[in-house]
C-alpha cells in the first residue's frame, strides 16, 4: 500500500505543486500585507499573550530559566501549524467534491496538499522566532538545525490525522464542529504558555496527562534545540517517531478503507 501511494505521488507531484501554489496565491490576494502577515500574526499573538501570562510566569525569564519570549512562540508556532494543518486537511475533500466527481486524482493529494500548505506558511512565521530571538538577546546555539527532527515528524503526524478528519468529515459533517472544540482543550494540554513541571508540581496526575500529549512533546523536543541549546535525546527522538509513524499509518489505513465510499456522500 506504501509503495502505490509513493508511486501516485511521484506520478502527480506536479498537481501537489500547483494546488499549494493555487492555495498561496488565494489565501494572499488582495491582501495589503501579503506574506508578512504570517511574520505580523504570530508577532502580535504573541505580545498579547506575552502581556496577559508573563506576569503570572515570573515575568521575561520563565520555563526553566529561559527566556519566556521565545518560549511562548515556539509553543504558539508549532500548535498553530498542527491546529491549521489538520483544520484544512478535514475539509479538504469536501472541498474538492466537484473536481473528484470528474476527473481522476488519488484522493490522498488533497490532505497532503493542505498540510505541505501549512508547513510553508509556518516556515514563514518562523521569521517571527528569529525577530523575537533576536530582539530579547536569546544566543542562537548550534542545535537549532536539530529543530528539523520534530517539526518534520509534527508534519508527518499531521498528515496521519489529517486523513484521518478528511475521511470522517465526508460520513460525518460534526467533526468540523468538534474539532474546533477538541482543538481549544488540546491547546491547554499543550503547555503553550506554561512550564507543566512548575505549574503544576503538586498534580503529577496532570504532568503525567500532558506528557501523553504527543503535540507537547512535539513542543518540548523542538524548544530544546533552539531554545536551550540541547541535543535531543533519544527517548525525544523515538517518541517523536514512533508518534509520527502510528498516526500516518492509522490515517493511511483509514483513508484507505473509506476512500470508495467518498463518492456516494459527497
């Protein structure tokens, strides 16, 4: 099953080109800001936030020790890329019902397609990073290429779900409705904007909950390479993975039983 979708892909790699550059040029026209809107959004998302939670996190220096700047975006970047990803992923079918009723394309291109989507407006919001990096004195270490490591495997595991919604939504429309809620719990488990480990050192129930949140530990292994300058360490590297390949594979399965009834609801 691997090797045809490889296949497909490579076959079709110039439509997944087209459609993520259709979906830029759509999501920036007529707009003033362009592009710098994905560096100006994160920018003052994080401001506000920084504004509301410093204070209660013992102000610029919080999340063990470091800088709480850095800490929040890093947490606000990689969530919003999964919560767009995923969001877009699971209308992505729906979205593209005439076009599937005409012609031949592997389903599975319109998923992968929102995803790849997003990771392109997220490298661009990563500029955002740098300029707060930058503007608070955070020293840039070696270790921020190992960032790679987990914001590749958060992409992968975005697919892995996104398949999953795409497939869900087209048999049941109130999964658009309760993503969104499962989204806002998500992002509080997330430790966006809080150390779990201070906040909570008297629950360790709670810890032990967050720690199962694969989105944290996404967060985690990616702030300790940029942010403390750390090598990952190897329960970091096999979580992130094995999280990663679960979550393609049961989307790349559930895709794959559901695909030929797409038709008959859409």
């Amino acid at each position: 099953m691997l090797k045809l979708y490889v296949q497909d892909f490579l076959r079709y790699r110039y439509l997944l080109y087209n459609l993520i550059s259709r979906d830029f040029k759509l999501k920036y026209r007529r707009s003033i800001l362009g592009v710098a809107w994905s560096v100006l959004n994160p920018l003052m998302m994080c401001a506000v936030m920084f504004v509301v939670f410093a204070p209660m996190m013992g102000g610029i220096r919080g999340g063990a020790g470091s800088n709480y700047a850095v800490y929040l975006v890093i947490g606000q970047l990689l969530f919003t890329f999964f919560r767009e990803a995923t969001t877009m992923a699971m209308s992505s079918i729906m979205g593209n019902a005439l076009l599937l009723r005409k012609v031949y394309i592997p389903k599975y291109i319109f998923p992968l397609q929102k995803i790849c989507f997003a990771m392109v407006n997220c490298l661009f919001s990563f500029i955002a990073l740098v300029i707060v990096m930058v503007v608070t004195g955070t020293p840039l270490h070696a270790t921020i290429f190992l960032g790679i490591y987990p914001l590749l495997t958060l992409a992968v595991f975005s697919l892995g779900a996104g398949m999953i919604l795409s497939a869900l939504a087209v048999f049941f429309r109130d999964v658009i409705h309760l993503w969104e809620v499962f989204t806002t719990i998500l992002m509080w488990f997330s430790a966006i904007f809080y150390d779990p480990a201070q906040q909570f050192a008297s629950v360790p129930l709670l810890i032990a909950a967050i720690n199962c949140n694969p989105i944290y530990q996404y967060i985690t292994a990616f702030r300790a390479t940029v942010l403390y300058g750390q090598l990952l360490s190897g329960a970091q590297v096999a979580i992130c993975g094995v999280w990663a390949l679960v979550m393609l594979a049961l989307g790349l399965f559930v895709f794959k039983k559901t695909q030929d009834k797409f038709v008959l609801y859409m």
